[in-house]
C-alpha cells in the first residue's frame, strides 16, 4: 500500500473517531445534568423547597390561591408538570393555596379611591389595577370593581375603575347591574344621572301601620297625621331594562327586577351622589 492512501485512510479513521466523541461529549453535555421535576402538590413550601434543592431545579412561588380542597401553605398547582425532564437549574413555578376564602369583598363604588383603597386593605386584600375612564362628576371616584361585592374569588386582590374629568360626556355605554344589591346599584345608576325603578324586590323594613286619626275636639286646631314612611325595597337584582351595552344619557330610567317579590315598582328618590360603572365618551 502507498504511503499516500495509508496516510489517507489513518486520517480517515481519526476523524471518524473525533467525530463519533464529539458527538457522546455533545449528547451528555445536552442530556447528562437532565433531571426529573418531582411532584410538588400538596407539600408546604418549606418541604417543597427542600425537594427542589435535592433535585437541583429553581422553587418559585409565582401566585397565591384561596382553594377549598388544599389547605393554607402547600402548593396548589406547578409548571412544567411532575415527571417532566429538565435542564438542572430549570424554574419551576408554583402556586401556593391560602386556604378557604375567609374575607368578604367590600363593596366600595361610589367612595373616593383613598376610602376605596383603605377599605380594601383594611380586609387584607390587594389592591389590583386602577384604570380610568371618563365620567361625569368628581375625578377619582370608584366606578366599578372586580370582583363585585361579597363575590367568591380565588385571588385576594381587587381592581378599580375610576372616574376621570378628561373626555366626560352625558352619553355612556349602560353598565350591567345584575347581581349587585339594591342599594349598590342604585347609588351607581343615580351616580350618572339615571332615574331607577323597580320590579319586585322585598322592604327593607315593614312599614308601620298608619296611626288612627286623633279625635276632633270642638274649639282646637286639627293637627295632620304624619305622612307615611316610604317603602325601600331591597334585594340583589337579577334583570335590567335597558340592558348593559345600549347607550344612555342622564335622566334615562332603568328599571331594575330584583330577586325577591314585595314592594311594587317604584321610583327611588336620589340618594348621596356616586359614580357608576364603565362610561364612555360618544
């Protein structure tokens, strides 16, 4: 054999070799440090921080649930999944249960965004997004919220829709009142100028019987009897006319069903002045 083609072929091998330990230097540089995300649910976050060091991934707790079935301080859910193959030093989130809701979501429309806010922390809730919108009347007063009042929620914060003098106008996009409470949406329908009646609906308190006229008495003035109380229905309201979405203007009626019967339809006279949810400029 010529030098030439034994030279050749020996160079041949050794890049065959070369190419082939690359290739294993390669495949265990990419899967070799791999590991096996373990299954985190229903450990506290001390045990589950103690699993990840051992396994060499990164514990980051990225939200906080209330949940019903998984008691307060474990985890809730995780992402990437149990079982699922990772780099070493892969972040894993996780979600970490509070525990059965234990907290009544205020009801702060109509109240300036300090009280709104104060209220807010003052049941140990967060205060979420506070976004802004035109509306007519005072500058930052509570428009909307979410969750609405005494609402279940999975996430201890709540996000405000405040008032805004820039861009206000008379016409609005009517918001949805069903499921709020009598009073709450009638302070956010008066807020705007709406005139409110309703449909059903139980008193707020039974009024008392009319006193029996007083007896005349030759040679004395005739003193009137006292006009009866008026009858405030209340209840939670489960229908509306107009329906949220059609367009509106101050002076408008909305005519709120409520989700008791008692007291006939009736106008309400205005109460104290408050905004209502989601108006919009034309």
């Amino acid at each position: 054999m010529k030098p030439f083609v034994k030279w050749t072929l020996l160079g041949m091998a050794m890049l065959a070799v070369m190419l082939v330990s690359a290739g294993i230097t390669l495949r265990f540089a990419l899967h070799g440090h791999e590991v096996t995300i373990p299954d985190f649910a229903g450990m506290t976050v001390g045990e589950a921080s103690q699993a990840a060091l051992r396994t060499g991934v990164d514990l980051n707790i990225e939200n906080k649930f209330y949940s019903t079935t998984v008691p307060a301080g474990r985890v809730l859910s995780q992402a990437p999944a149990a079982g699922s193959r990772v780099r070493h030093g892969w972040q894993v989130r996780v979600t970490e249960s509070l525990g059965p809701q234990q907290v009544t979501i205020p009801d702060v429309v109509g109240d300036p965004m300090q009280e709104s806010s104060m209220e807010i922390r003052k049941m140990q809730l967060d205060l979420g997004t506070l976004a802004h919108i035109g509306a007519p009347g005072d500058a930052e007063m509570t428009l909307a919220q979410t969750p609405p009042p005494n609402a279940g929620v999975d996430q201890p914060r709540v996000n405000l829709l405040l008032s805004s003098s820039v861009n206000a106008s008379s016409a609005f996009v009517l918001p949805s009142f069903v499921g709020m409470s009598f009073g709450a949406a009638n302070r956010a329908a008066i807020g705007l100028g709406l005139k409110v009646a309703t449909i059903g609906g139980v008193p707020a308190a039974a009024p008392a019987p009319a006193p029996a006229p007083a007896p005349v008495v030759p040679g004395q003035p005739v003193v009137p009897a006292a006009p009866a109380a008026p009858v405030v229905p209340s209840g939670v309201v489960t229908e509306q006319s107009p329906e949220s979405g059609f367009k509106a203007s101050r002076g408008d009626v909305v005519r709120l069903t409520l989700g008791a019967s008692g007291a006939a339809a009736a106008p309400v006279a205005p109460a104290a002045p408050a905004a209502v949810p989601v108006p919009v400029a034309h």
